[in-house]
C-alpha cells in the first residue's frame, strides 16, 4: 500500500474510534438518568405503599363506627327486654 491509502485508512479507523467513544459517552450518561429515575421510582413506591396504608385505615373508619352503633342498638335493645320482663 501506498502512503496516502494507509493516511486515508488511519483517518477513517480515527473517526470511526471518536464516534464509538463519543457513544460510550452517550450511553454512560444515559446510565446515570435510568439509575437515578430507578432510585426515584423507588422512592415513590415507598411514598405510594404508605399512602395506601393511610387510605385503608381511612376505609376501615366508617365500618367500626357502624359496628359501634349497631352494638350499642342491641344493648339498648337487650337492656329494654330485660327490663321489661323485669317489671
């Protein structure tokens, strides 16, 4: 070969090096934003998994007032017939 073929074949493997390396770059930062989207996601589950607890106790509320009232109902009820059967 020529010295201007191996000149031009040098060049080429160059810039084809540059431009992997330039994508390296790319892909390490990019990397870094999944790692760091992860980290967050991660965090919002934890948030979201509490939330959840929060929401369920929330729920749960209304029916333990319905089971005190209905429990007080019947007391009244069984203290009425008792004390009716009394008399």
């Amino acid at each position: 070969m020529d010295e201007q073929k191996i000149y031009e074949r040098m060049t080429s493997v160059e810039q084809s090096v540059k431009s992997a390396h330039h994508r390296i770059d790319e892909m390490a930062e990019d990397s870094k934003s999944i790692t760091e989207i992860l980290v967050e996601m991660k965090y919002m589950r934890r948030d979201l998994n509490e939330l959840l607890e929060r929401v369920s106790a929330i729920e749960k509320r209304p029916g333990r007032k319905y089971d005190i009232i209905i429990s007080a109902v019947i007391t009244a009820l069984v203290a009425a017939a008792v004390s009716f059967f009394i008399k």
